[in-house]
C-alpha cells in the first residue's frame, strides 16, 4: 500500500502538486492549517486533516490521525509556509525548519519496511541567493532546509529513505501569473534572461517532485534541484547586458526607422 503525507497542500505550490497526482498512491494524507471550503475533483483517496505545524501538539495529532488512516508512509512532500505577519523572524524558523525536523523525525520510524521510500523539501531560490523582496527569516529557513535534507539524507539513508529537496525560481502561479501575463514589460523582462526564453509553470515544479518521489530517481538523494530555466547559470554582467539590450533596443529600432532629413 502507498501513502503519500503531504504538509501544505491546499495553497500555492502545494495545490498544484495534489492537483496533478496521478493513481500511483492509494492514500493521500494532506495536513494544513487551513483546509480547502469543497473537495477537489476526482481526489476521493485525500484525505485532509486539520493541523498547526508549528504547534507540537496539532502536529502530532494531525501526523498520528493520517498514519491511522493511511498505514505506514511511503513518501513525504512538505510545502509549509508562514504566512503570517506576527514574529516574522520566529515564526518562519518555527515553520520551515523546527517543523520540517519534527515532521521527519516523527515519520522515520513511521515509514514502510520496503520499497521506494523518499522525502522532498520545498526551498527556493533564496537558499543560494539573496532575494530582495523576502526577510532575512525566509533566507535564514529556506537555507536551513538545504543542510537538513542533507544531514536528514545520511541519518534515513540507512532505512532507504531518499531526502531530497527542490528549489523554485519564479514561476508564473495560479496566485500571480495574471500580475506577469497583464504587465507584458515585465513578462518580456524575464522571459529575456532565462535562457529558455520563457517562464516556467507550477506545474512543471510539481513535475520534478513527482519525478523525486519516484522509483525513477531511486540513486538520488541530498540533493537539490533547481527549477529555474537556466536563470541562475548567468553572470552578473550577462543578465545586466540582457535587460540593457531589451530597453534600448526598440529606440535604436525607432532611430533607425525614422526618416532622414537632408539638406537642399
């Protein structure tokens, strides 16, 4: 029997994943502190179980009811985010990284005795690079999760539990891509310095952890994958030459097209 827990999985990316699983699970436990007002479509096998995961005793709860219901766990997704405004700095520490240890070191005990077994953090970006519109919380628990999943990937090893994590570059979201499809500029913008000429899709984020939590990347573990188009190969130098390019080349175009006066 599969049982995928998932934490976080009735917002944003989250959402995107549950609602792109095929039948290879026969349960699916998803806890979140805010459950969705209706059930999604043909998803009769998930489960939702109320619970705050930066409350032990919710936490545990809600962990103790979905293995209850689903049996042993098989594969684990943790999307959580802090979303609220209060304590930012503590709350996205308590969130991201007290939360994601206590998830995992109440599931290990708790997963299947054979076959595939494997975790996927969700990170970002700003694990490796800083992110002007987010905190100092968001880089501190963000790169936090890359040297859990790595110290979490030697200690569940041993059980054959793979830990791995994927990182998100921006992507256009059912929540925001009407703010980069409406602003053509700044659609244009990026599709200009990823070197695949376009944005990437939520889906093809939750694409790659399906691809993690599968028996086709068996051998991989500790790792993060970066889901970006290419953006974070470039330089410095090469993004600036891009954007330069982009807005003074339509006025070299304009120059260029103008009629030429002369003299009689």
């Amino acid at each position: 029997m599969s049982h995928l827990v998932i934490i976080g999985g009735t917002k944003g990316l989250g959402k995107a994943f549950l609602s792109g699983l095929g039948t290879e699970q026969t349960h699916v436990s998803v806890l979140a502190r805010t459950l969705p007002a209706e059930r999604p479509p043909c998803q009769d096998r998930v489960e939702f179980i109320a619970a705050d995961v930066t409350q032990g005793a919710s936490l545990r709860s809600g962990l103790d009811r979905a293995i209850a219901s689903g049996g042993k766990v098989s594969h684990l997704v943790l999307f959580q985010q802090y979303r609220g405004t209060d304590a930012p700095w503590e709350g996205k520490l308590a969130c991201t990284l007290t939360a994601t240890r206590a998830i995992l070191d109440f599931c290990a005990p708790h997963f299947v005795a054979s076959g595939d077994k494997a975790v996927v953090l969700l990170t970002s970006i700003a694990s490796n690079k800083v992110a002007a519109e987010q905190d100092e919380g968001y880089h501190a628990a963000k790169t936090g999760l890359l040297g859990l999943a790595r110290y979490y990937a030697c200690r569940l090893g041993p059980l054959g539990i793979r830990v791995n994590c994927v990182s998100p570059g921006t992507v256009l979201k059912a929540a925001s891509k009407h703010h980069f499809l409406e602003n053509p500029e700044l659609h244009e913008c990026f599709r200009q310095i990823i070197p695949l000429r376009r944005m990437g899709t939520e889906q093809e984020v939750a694409a790659v952890i399906r691809f993690l939590l599968s028996e086709a990347a068996s051998f991989i573990t500790g790792q993060e994958i970066l889901v970006d188009g290419g953006a974070g190969l470039q330089s410095q130098e090469s993004l600036v030459r891009a954007l330069f390019s982009q807005r003074v080349a339509p006025r070299q175009t304009k120059l260029m097209s103008a009629p030429v006066l002369t003299r009689t």
